[in-house]
C-alpha cells in the first residue's frame, strides 16, 4: 500500500513539474477582448456608452494565457488619448490598429505581446455633453531669497480647461482653481504639477496642470529720466508736470549697461484727450530685454496744453 501511495505522489509531483514548465513557456495565441474606451475628446462624454472588441494574435507566458481566458469575458476599461481618435459619424469615433499597439498593456494586461491586430479598427460612442472653457488660477503663496524674483508670471498647461456640467451648475463656475502652492526662500527655477479644485457637480477636463515659474537674481538701478511726449497734433505744446521722474529698473543679474541710456519714457497725447482729469500715466519704449521690470515716481503726472499763436 505504502509502494502505491509513494507512486502515485511520484506521479503527481512530475506532472506538477510538467504543469509549471509548461506554463513558463512562451505561446501564441489569439485572443479576444471586450473593451470599453475613456477620453478626453472635447465636448463629449470622458466614458464611451459603446464596447468594442479587440481581436489580435498575442505571444504570452501559459500563465498569461490563463488568465486571460479566465478574464477575457470581462469588459475592461482602457484610457485613450484623445488625439488617437478620428471621428466617423455622428457620436462614433474610431481608433486604428496601429495606435492601439501603445495601449496593448492595458488592453491584454502586462508581459503580453501583441503580434497582429486581427480586428477591424474599433470603434466607440461618445455622446455630447454641454461644456464652457474657463480659465486656471493659479492659488499661490511665493517668497523669495533676497535680491530673488520671478523673471516673468507663473506659467501654467493648461491655462484653462473645458468643464462639464448641467447648464444650471456651470453658469456658476467661470474659474478653475488649483491647489494651494506654498514656496519659501525661492532662488532657483521651480515646476511641477498642481491639483485642480474641481467645482461641485461638475466634471473637469484635466485634473491637474504642471507650472514652471523661472527665478533669477536681479540688481537695481535708479536714474533720473525726462518726460517725452508722443502724438502731439501740430500747434499744440503739451506741458508735463513735473517734466522728470525718478524710475527703478529691476535687472537680470549680473548687468554690464545703464537701461535708462536706451529706455524713454513718454505721455501720449491720446492718453490726454480722453483724460478727463488731465492726469496721464507714463509710456515707456525701447526697455532692454535685460529689465525685468521697473517702477516710476511719481506713477501720475498732471498735463496742460496750450495752442501755438
């Protein structure tokens, strides 16, 4: 009794072996695979209401083939980018064979190889849905190392998104907020990715934007600079009081040239003849491209004009 019991765990632990080996190997196959699509195709709905079923001849461990002849009856659910699709009619937007090579991972599941699409291209419906494009703002809370500033306004991709909604709901959102982005003692160049504040009952085209905001260290230069006038019409004289201004540029670090030799600083005429109150704000033209920004004083100046004889 004991010899047939030894035997037949013999027998038993060989074809295990034989099993697991076998398994191990690489085989092609083809397989089916229902799937429904999600995207970001402007206007329409992000889950399409339409399964497709895709068809292709796959190389595979067995134990991959297992699995997918356990699961292959499951709708699975794959991320398309959007500009992956081409429209077709009506509601219905197709994918080709060839793009679909990039989601094969998603599709079949990881350590699968796609040989050949054997499917036609598959197509899905995605219904409308009412939308508005609104702008991102960006929530910021930014301090700088001394003598540190941004060389121009925080960027972001996007700058605005699509939001989707009941008409009754988006009437409400005309901004999208992000996430709070709290930086200290900023001395160098800065991204990364925020989180956006999506508005109850809606749905947002993106979930998050990535801003970059660039950092340099500037120097400051104070000049004395004499007011211009420009567009003044002929027999006119335009005075400016007063006829100087004291002007700090800010300056990218470090700077070998005096910006106020080539900067002028102007009133314009127009400015003046819609002016009720005579009191014009300063032009500027010809700011080199090393001023970040500048400051002038006094930031208002009181003009009179008087006729030629």
């Amino acid at each position: 009794m004991k010899v047939w019991v030894q035997f037949l765990l013999c027998v038993l632990f060989s074809a295990s072996i034989w099993l697991v080996l076998n398994l191990s190997l690489d085989y092609v196959a083809i397989v089916s695979v229902p799937v429904t699509a999600r995207s970001n195709i402007e206007g329409r709905a992000a889950l399409s209401q339409s399964e497709a079923t895709v068809t292709a001849q796959v190389s595979a461990s067995g134990y991959r083939h297992v699995v997918m002849a356990r699961r292959h009856k499951r709708t699975g659910q794959v991320s398309f980018a959007a500009s992956d699709f081409r429209h077709t009619e009506g509601d219905r937007y197709a994918i080709s064979n060839t793009a679909l090579y990039r989601y094969a991972s998603q599709i079949f599941g990881e350590g699968v190889t796609v040989e050949s699409f054997i499917s036609e291209d598959p197509e899905f419906s995605f219904p409308e849905e009412t939308f508005k494009k609104v702008p991102v703002r960006p929530v910021l809370a930014l301090d700088y190392a001394p003598q540190y500033m941004a060389l121009r306004p925080l960027q972001l991709q996007p700058d605005s998104v699509l939001v989707y909604g009941e008409p009754s709901r988006l009437e409400n959102v005309s901004v999208v907020a992000t996430k709070p982005l709290d930086l200290d003692g900023l001395r160098s160049s800065v991204h990364g990715k925020l989180r956006l504040e999506t508005p109850l009952g809606v749905r947002l085209s993106h979930d998050e934007c990535v801003y970059s905001l660039e950092v340099t260290r500037f120097v400051e230069l104070r000049s004395e600079v004499r007011l211009e006038t420009r567009n003044v019409p002929a027999r006119v004289d335009l005075a400016v009081l007063p006829s100087t201004a004291t002007v700090v540029f800010r300056c990218i670090f470090p700077t070998a040239t005096d910006p106020a030799r080539q900067a002028k600083f102007y009133i314009d005429y127009n400015d003046f003849a819609g002016s009720m109150s005579g009191r014009c704000v300063a032009h500027c033209e010809h700011l080199p491209s090393n001023v970040i920004d500048y400051s002038i004083t006094p930031e208002v100046f009181d003009c009179l004009v008087k006729t030629a004889e």
